[in-house]
C-alpha cells in the first residue's frame, strides 16, 4: 500500500524474516503461502489506525506482522478442522502436504507471532490481549462445529461465532496498534469499536458471498450450508417463517440428503434472506464508519473509511 509506504515495507519483510528457517520444506512452504496471502486487511488497518492516532512505532511493526501471521496459522487450522481442499482458488496447505503437516506448519507460524509480540516494549499488556484472542478463535471454532451438529443457531450465536472467529483477530490488530503507540482512553476504545464492527462487517458479507457469489469468482459458494453452518442469510430467511422447523431439520439431514442445499437456498431467496443480511451488513459498518469520528481527519482515517466500506460492493 502505497501511503504507507516504508512502513508497510517493514511490515512485510518483518513477517518474512520472522518465519525464515533452514528447514527447507518448511521454508518453501512458507514462501508458497506468503505468496498467496490474500488482502493483508488486519496489519493494515493496525498501521492506518497509528497513523490515524500518531505515528508508527518498533511496536506497530511487530504487532502488525503478528495479527497477519496469526491470522494465516489460524487459516491453517481451520482448514483441518473443516476439511477444506481449497482457499483463495488454490488448494489448502492441508489438500497439498496433509492435516498433520498444515497442523505443524500452522503452530509455526503462531509460534513465530508470539515470539514478535514478547520481544516489544508494550508486551505485558499485548500478551493478554493476544491470549484473549486465541481463547475466542478456539472458543468460536468449538461453538460453530456444536451449533452445526444441533443445527439450532440464533442470530445471538452467530454474532458470537463470528466475533471469535473473525472479529477478534481485527480486535487484536487494532487494540494493539493503539497500545503502540500510547493512545488516549478514547482513541483506544474508538479502534476497538471500529475493528469489532469491521470484522463483523467483513465475515457477513462473506456469509453473503456464500449465498450470492459465483464460484467464477475464485470462491466456491454454498460450502457454509454443505457443512451444515447456519449463517446470517439463512437467519434472516427463517425469521417469522412457518418453515422454520421443517428447515432447520433439512439442515439436519443435509449430510444424507445434499440436495436439500439446493432447496434451502431456494427458500432462502425467496424469503429475502440475502437482502436481510445486506441491511445488517450497512448496519455493522455504518458503526465501523462512526467509530472513526474520534480520530482527526487525515489520509489515514479515509482509507480506513474506504476498508470498512469496501465490504459493501466486494465480490471476493
């Protein structure tokens, strides 16, 4: 990113030389994930929201790699956990080496992270907040293979699940940003509130994407509903439906009777389920949007305006 410019840089290559080993398949490893590392939205919203607040430190660097290399590992988990052969429109490091090597490769690159975050000035506030998120990744991974097994998920789960499992990584990049660089009370609160609302913002509109997308786009669609997640389209589908129940078993059964996918997503067109989950989307980042109105105007501030905005008309 251009008006980051040297800082981003160093952002970059820090994340570089922090998983650099002799191992060569381990090596070459990494370098076929760095490669494919997809938007690199959490260390930048961390470097925008310094330069919203002051000015990047060391510790903005540091902390800015760790949440991208955190980040990554946890794809590498999830993937195991999910089975998943593909992400990003190429094959999982799981499809490719097995789950046990994406497993290892996975606590490699959060070992590395950790290692970031230990060596900084702030690091005894840091590590919490870090330990915090990996509570809430563990946590929302747990709670979203239960509420698929019982196919009974509330809008009040799913705002859960997707605060543990996504939120919670732009948390932890922003908090920290704000930790770098001292901020107030208010401009620390003010970032918390704009990550949260953000990565809410960002997983809805991928849940969307789920229902709506095309598979020409680089993302396969109707994966969420083939293993049995009930996201928000679905929810806004269900609510005040007589079906409900009916759907919900279908759910239920999908894993015997795939082509109930197929029916559900039918079901929810029709009941505006999509259009549902739109509104709630310009809902969350309208909230990241406001949350902004702490910091002064600045390039920074704008393009964090753009990030939280962007999930509005994104197709990936």
């Amino acid at each position: 990113m251009a008006y980051l410019g040297a800082d981003w840089d160093r952002t970059l290559a820090l994340i570089r030389s922090s998983l650099h080993t002799d191992v060569g398949l381990l090596e070459d490893t990494n370098g076929r994930i760095l490669s494919n590392s997809g938007k690199l939205l959490r260390p930048m919203v961390a470097l925008l929201l310094c330069r919203a607040i002051g000015s990047v430190s060391d510790d903005s660097i540091s902390y800015a790699a760790a949440s991208e290399m955190l980040h990554n590992a946890t794809l590498m988990h999830d993937d195991v956990a999910d089975e998943s052969m593909e992400r990003r429109g190429r094959p999982t490091l799981s499809a490719l080496l097995g789950p046990g090597a994406a497993v290892l490769v996975g606590d490699y690159w959060l070992a590395r992270a950790v290692d970031l975050v230990v060596r900084t000035g702030h690091r005894d506030t840091a590590i919490p907040l870090f330990a915090r998120t990996l509570t809430d990744l563990a946590e929302g991974e747990m709670l979203q293979m239960e509420k698929a097994s019982s196919c009974d998920t509330t809008e009040e789960d799913y705002l859960r699940i997707i605060h543990c499992k996504t939120g919670s990584l732009f948390c932890v990049a922003a908090e920290t940003a704000a930790l770098s660089v001292d901020a107030s009370a208010e401009h620390r609160a003010a970032a918390l509130t704009f990550a949260n609302a953000l990565g809410n913002a960002f997983q809805i509109k991928d849940d969307i994407l789920d229902y709506a997308g095309t598979d020409s786009l680089g993302k396969p669609v109707g994966v969420d509903l083939r293993e049995q997640k009930i996201t928000l389209p679905l929810l806004g589908a269900l609510e005040g439906s007589p079906r409900e129940s009916e759907i919900r078993q279908m759910v239920r059964e999908i894993p015997s009777r795939p082509e109930y996918c197929d029916r559900i997503r039918a079901f929810v067109a029709e009941r505006g389920g999509i259009s549902y989950a739109v509104r709630r989307l310009g809902e969350w980042v309208e909230q990241a949007v406001c949350a902004l109105d702490a910091f002064a105007d600045s390039p920074a501030r704008t393009y964090l305006t753009d990030i939280a905005r962007f999930n509005l008309w994104r197709e990936v």
